[in-house]
C-alpha cells in the first residue's frame, strides 16, 4: 500500500507541478464564459448597415415605404423581445448592469436607411448607373459616400421585385431583409385584393399569446418556473462535465504510461513495485489530479454564478445538495473514471507512441460519441426508450443517468444502474489489470490480438 500511494503521489505531482496544467486548468472556464460571451460580442459589434432605396419606375412606387414599415416593425419586434428578456432576468434575479448592456445592443436594429446619392438617381439606368453604385461601394470611398448597399426596388410581372448591391458579396443580410420585407408587402396586397381589411391583417400577425406552463411535478404544483427547469440543465452539464473529467483524467493516464514505456522508466518501478502496485499508484493520482481539476471549475463556477446571480446561485446548491445530484455525481464520476482509466492505461503499457495506440483508441472514442448525442435527449425525453435502455449500458451509465437525475427516475433503474456499472469497473480493472501487467513486461506492439492474448493469459 504504501508503494502505491508513492507511486501515486508521484503521478499527481509530475503534472500538479508544472505551469501547463494550471494554465490549461484555467483555460477551460476562461473559454467557456467567451464561448457564451463571444456570439454576443460579435452580434454587438457589428457595423450598422447603410443601405440607399431607390424606386425604379412609376410602378415600384410604395416600396420603398414597405421597406420603412418594416424596418420599423423590425425595430419594434428587437425591442419588445430586449424587454421579455430583461422581465425574464428580472425575474430569476440574474439582471445585471452588463447583461442589461447586452441586451440593449441586441435591440438595435442592423439596418440604416440614407437618402440615396444624387449620382445614383440621376445616372441612366444601365451601366452609367451601376459605375455610379459601385463608387458608393468601394472600400477606398470617402466615409461620407460610402455606402454598404443600394437596393433598387422594381415589379417583374406585377410582383414586388429588387436588384441589391452589397458592399461585400458575402454579406446576405440586407438582401435577406429586403426579401422579408417584400414578401410580407406582396402578402398585405393580395389579402386587401381579396377584400380583407389590412388592419385585420395587422392585427393578426401582430398577436402575441401568453402561454404558460404548468405541471404537477412542478415546486408549486402548477405553475412552471424557471427553479423547475433548472434541475434538467444542471444534470444535462453534469453528464457533460463528466464526460470531460473522466476522458481528460483516462488520457493524462494512457499518455504518462506510454511515455514512461516509451523512456523505460516503467521498467524501472517495475523493479521496485509490482505491476498491480503501480497500476493503481497511476490510477490513484490521476484521480487526485482530476479531483483537483474539478474543484478548480467548480469553485470558479460557484463563486462566478453567486457573484452574477446570486438567487440563481442558491437555487444551484439548493438543488445539488438537497436534490442529491451532487452524491449521485459523485458515484457515477467514481464508476465512470475506473472504467476508462484502467482501459487506458492498459492500453498505454503496450505502446512506445501516439500512433500505436490509434488502434484501439479510436474505436473507443467512436463509442463515446454516442452519450454525448443523446444526453440532449434527455434533457426533454429522459424516459424515451432509447435513452433508458442506453442508460443501462455500463459504458454510456455515467453520463447518461446522470443527464436523467433530475428526472427522479424509479429507484430500481438508478440503483440497478449503478451496481450494474460497477460490476462491470471491476470487470475492467481486472481485464485491464492483465493487460496491463503483459504489456508492462513485454514488448509486444498493440493489437487486438495481442490485447486478447494478454488479457487470457495475464501477463505469464
């Protein structure tokens, strides 16, 4: 015992002890909060558009004033919904000055009409005209002139039509609104033709209606809060982080047993300890590492949410401790990280490289694709047969029973699952355990085969 625990004491620190894996420690959370903040700052930061209307022709009369009403409508409709979003906040106690900054940004609109230029409209239709656009388009033309698109609004066989010249050929978003906007004039039109009342028209795409949720399984009983969906999303990111924790801490183990295979050091401690020793040092200490990576986020995660939201933040450990997820997560991580460490580290005794281990690591990750699929599936559906039946299959077990926690599944089904993936760690580690004490004795390169033999023969 107590060679394992230096063995495993060593592994912690050879990696507890370098700047990398504090900085890529850090770097998770760090880029996790600029994957959510990085779309809004794109979204805030974009350019409002200055887009010239031109009616061309006696018939295209009115639709420039189409294109106003709805950018106007559009304006209208970014406000209204800026207002739902700031109530919603309000409400779950997340408002912050910078989330209210935010959403006022979002509000505005990301159009601006101009007067078209002079020599636009008073060119000849044709090519004078498109020299004349092309001027106002140019990168090179003066801020005063420039211009990022001129619309000319026609009618092809009695329908709204338009010919749009973007600044950028790229760029669809004018040519997208330009679009809506006649589609939806065309619509008014024809429904008036049809002797209905425009404003009835209106009135109708106007409406808005409250909906709201309600459940028995709801906190009050009734009425569905935003308290009641939380529990779904925070098993949902368990079942992610801990697919991340267990495939982070299994290939920090695969990589230090290959290395230390590839540099002879493993023949070294195998001179001191014997290989089931040493498999369970390395496994011990890459656990105690994962702990710590996993207390990092945490705290960083905890101390951010009770900083932000701080109703919010109660509403998390209210649910985590009082709903027990936090014990249940805590079971599956420990099941879950014993069957993928040994795996891996079995399969680093019998590689010198990266590239030898492809042979079986692939297929594995390929398998671990599937909990990662339909975990999203249990956020709305955690009973469907599909996902129950693959919660029951020891090696999806960790991530996907706990995106189904906060379900309250029948007590039969979590404890079924969770004995059921345990057998089957201890299956691992003693399937590991051999392969692992063959491949650290020999140097035979990986296969399946060679994998097989040493699994049935136990490293003799």
């Amino acid at each position: 015992m107590k060679r394992t625990l230096l063995i495993a004491r060593r592994e912690y620190l050879a990696y507890a002890r370098t700047v990398g894996f504090w900085l890529s420690l850090l770097a998770f959370p760090l880029f996790a909060v600029l994957g959510g903040a990085v779309p809004i700052l794109m979204r805030t930061s974009e350019p409002i558009r200055a887009v010239a209307l031109i009616e061309q022709g006696a018939e295209a009369q009115g639709l420039s004033a189409a294109v106003r009403d709805a950018l106007a409508e559009d304006a209208r409709r970014r406000a209204q919904r800026a207002a739902e979003a700031a109530e919603k906040a309000a409400q779950t106690g997340a408002q912050t000055s910078a989330a209210g900054n935010a959403l006022r940004s979002l509000s505005r609109p990301g159009l601006r009409l101009v007067l078209a230029p002079a020599d636009i409209t008073t060119a000849t239709p044709g090519p004078e005209q498109d020299a004349a656009v092309r001027r106002h388009l140019d990168r090179d033309a003066p801020e005063a002139d420039k211009l990022s698109a001129v619309v000319f609004l026609t009618r092809q066989d009695g329908t709204p039509a338009a010919r749009v010249w973007t600044a950028r050929a790229s760029d669809d978003t004018v040519e997208d609104f330009v679009r809506d906007a006649l589609k939806d004039f065309n619509r008014k039109a024809v429904f008036e033709a049809a002797g209905i009342n425009p404003s009835v028209v209106e009135s109708t795409e106007a409406f808005r209606p409250q909906v709201t949720a309600f459940s028995p399984r709801a906190a009050s009983g009734g009425a569905v809060s935003f308290k009641d969906k939380l529990p779904g999303f925070i098993g949902l990111i368990g079942g992610f982080l801990l697919w991340s924790l267990i495939i982070t801490g299994a290939s920090i183990l695969l990589n230090s047993v290959m290395e230390e295979k590839s540099n002879k050091i493993l023949e070294v401690l195998l001179s001191s300890a014997s290989a089931t020793e040493i498999l369970a040092g390395k496994v011990l200490g890459v656990a105690m590492l994962t702990l710590t990576v996993m207390s990092v986020w945490g705290g960083i995660g905890l101390v951010g949410l009770l900083s932000a939201a701080p109703t919010q933040g109660a509403q998390v450990l209210e649910i985590l401790w009082g709903g027990g997820l936090l014990a249940w997560f805590v079971a599956f991580m420990v099941g879950g990280y014993l069957m993928y460490a040994v795996l891996f580290a079995a399969i680093g005794a019998f590689c010198d490289t990266p590239r030898d281990a492809q042979t079986l690591i692939g297929p594995i990750m390929m398998v671990l694709v599937v909990p990662m699929i339909t975990m999203q599936q249990a956020l709305t559906s955690p009973d469907s047969p599909m996902v129950r039946i693959l919660s029951w299959i020891p090696p999806f077990t960790p991530f996907l029973m706990m995106a189904r926690m906060p379900s309250h599944p029948p007590l039969y089904e979590s404890v079924g699952a969770l004995v059921a993936m345990f057998a089957f760690a201890l299956f691992m580690v003693w399937v590991a355990g051999r392969a692992f004490r063959a491949g650290a004795l020999s140097d035979v390169k990986l296969s399946w085969k060679a994998f097989g033999a040493a699994i049935r023969g136990g490293g003799r």
